[in-house]
C-alpha cells in the first residue's frame, strides 16, 4: 500500500552528486529525515543546504562505503532518530578500457565500491530492519546487471553481482513481508558519473542518446519507497537492452563491444585518468552531467534499438551452426547493428 514519506528516515548513500543527490531533493520535498553519506563532505552540505531548504531534517555522514566499520557508524548516526525506514544504496564508480589495458587495482576498486559497497550497506542496515520488523532496502544497479558492459568488465561484474546478491537476500528476508529488497535498473543518465569515471581507452567518452533526467530516476526511487516492489527499470531503453539480452546474449554482446569500439576508434583522444576511483571529484557534479541534448531523440532510434534486439533472437534462431562457427553471425549482425543505430541517431 502507498504511504506518505513525511518523518520517515531515508540513508542515502552516493549522494553528493547525479542520482543520489536528486533522490535526496525528491524524499525532501515530501519532508522526510535524510541522512546523506558521500566521500565529498563539502559536496554533501551543499545538497543538504538545497534539502534543509526544501523542509527537510538533514544529517550528513561524510562514509566510503568500501570500509565497513565507517558504514556501520553511518547507521548508528542514522539511528539518532531513532528508525531507519529507507536505505538507498547508491554508490556507483566505473572504469572504462579494454580489459587488459585496465589496471588490476581499477577492476579492484570498482568491485570493492560497487558490489562490496552494497554489500557493507545492507550488512549494516538489515539487522536494524530485522529488530523493527520493516524496512526498505533500495539498490540502485544498472542495465548493466543483465547485459554485459564490454570495455567496462568490471562495472558489468559488480552489476551482474548486485542482482544476484538482491535475489538471495530478497529470498532469504521472504518471512519478512514488511522487509522489502528493491532493485532499480536504470538506462543512460543525465548525470557527472561518466565525466567523473576512471578512463583508460585514451579516447574522449560520450554518452548514447536517449539519455534521461536524472530527476525522473530519482522520481521512481520515490514512488518504490511509497509502494515497494521487487525491480523497477528507468527509461525504455533498459528494458530493450534487457529483451535483447534475453533473447541473444553473446550476440548483442558483441555488438555493443563492436559499436563501442567503433566510436573509441573515432573519439578524440585524451590523456588516461583514475578519476574518481580512489578519491572523490575534485569538483562536485551537481545533478546533471550535461549530456542530454536539447533535440528529441529520432523515434526512429528507439525503434532500431527495438528492431536490433528482436533481428539478433531471429538471426540466432536462424542461422545455421557452421555459420556460427565460421563467424558469420557476429559479422552479420554488427553490420546490420550499425546500419540501425546509425539511422536512429545512436551513432554520431
């Protein structure tokens, strides 16, 4: 059933910046109690200032989520008001570049913030929920944790992780019917995150239309907490990304590994970065990343990413097994991959 977030205490990790920061300016509209854990702690007051304004009750916890005695002191400060009733386990870092040209300690790192991260979490918070007998443990993924991330292996372990780790811990609280484990799954966001990423192509990175309002993922965050659910995903390219996969798993793999590395070939370069991997930005994001661009996206690209997904689980079922052998599907179909996005403006 819905019910109304005023007084109700919401822990926010990630929340100096994109989504987590917009999250935290949605619950605050609706006067819940915040707690706002990030590594920037000036980037922390300046979205509890924006909160407070906005008729809030704010703490802010400055917590790296990959040491788990700081996450433990996070939800004890979050229990000076007494519950924790949400927990939106936002933190999220990437490393783009081809698998071996990535250093090891950058696909440690991602792996240690990303899944590890989440793990210290909900560690820390589901003893809490369990003595109150409710709670709402939101976390955020990404398509990425059911199509594979080529050129972003990491990202794409952690993602895939996340989702296994919700489904056991979602199966192991379901004698808890007011503990709920929920899963967001959004597509491209209008966020700092790929800016503020750690990049090892050399290449300048770019974002594929359509790209969305963070705003409207912060609003759906919203809208689990008042009626919770198992998943939910942002945007429709998430799901066709999700169809697709489902359908031709190493097919559209490498056809996303094709396409991206096409543009890398194109890109202009730049020198490699750690970003911030190890460190916060040293400049705080805001909500947005400024990625969106002020022209609608063709309806013609949203429909090749659907025509895409539905010719790769026709060309699979299709093609015969030595074509298989000999490569031709690959080659087929990112041919045909690229004659699509192109016409829909997903390659520019």
């Amino acid at each position: 059933m819905w019910k109304s977030l005023k007084d109700q205490v919401v822990v926010i990790t990630g929340a100096s910046s994109g989504v987590g920061q917009a999250t935290a300016e949605e619950f605050a509209k609706r006067e819940a109690k915040l707690v706002l854990a990030a590594r920037d702690a000036s980037a922390l007051q300046l979205v509890a200032k924006t909160c407070r304004e906005l008729g809030a009750e704010v703490l802010v916890a400055p917590t790296d989520v990959t040491d788990a005695g700081a996450v433990k002191k996070l939800a004890e400060k979050a229990m000076s008001f007494g519950k924790i009733d949400i927990w939106f386990s936002n933190v999220g870092v990437g490393a783009v570049g081809r698998f071996e040209e990535t250093p090891i300690e950058a696909h440690q790192q991602v792996i240690r913030t990303n899944l590890i991260g989440h793990f210290n979490d909900a560690h820390a918070v589901i003893p809490i929920f369990l003595r109150q007998r409710h709670g709402i443990f939101i976390n955020m993924i990404s398509l990425g944790g059911f199509a594979a991330t080529p050129f972003a292996a990491a990202y794409g372990a952690s993602k895939f992780g996340l989702r296994g780790f919700s489904e056991a811990l979602r199966a192991e609280l379901a004698g808890e019917p007011d503990i709920h484990i929920c899963d967001v799954y959004p597509t491209f966001m209008d966020t700092p995150g790929v800016a503020h990423g750690a990049n090892y192509t050399g290449r300048k990175l770019s974002v594929p239309p359509p790209v969305y309002d963070a705003r409207r993922a912060a609003r759906a965050i919203v809208r689990l907490a008042e009626h919770p659910r198992t998943s939910i995903t942002v945007g429709a390219v998430a799901d066709l990304a999700r169809l697709a996969h489902f359908l031709a798993p190493n097919t559209s793999s490498r056809l996303t590994a094709y396409l991206t590395s096409r543009y890398l070939r194109q890109a202009p370069r730049v020198e490699r970065s750690n970003g911030n991997l190890f460190r916060a930005p040293a400049i705080p994001g805001g909500v947005e990343g400024g990625w969106r661009s002020e022209r609608r996206v063709p309806i013609a690209g949203v429909a090749a990413a659907v025509v895409v997904g539905l010719a790769l689980a026709a060309v699979v079922s299709g093609m015969p097994r030595a074509s298989h052998r000999r490569g031709f599907l690959p080659l087929q179909t990112a041919a045909m991959g690229r004659r699509l996005f192109k016409s829909g403006g997903f390659l520019r």
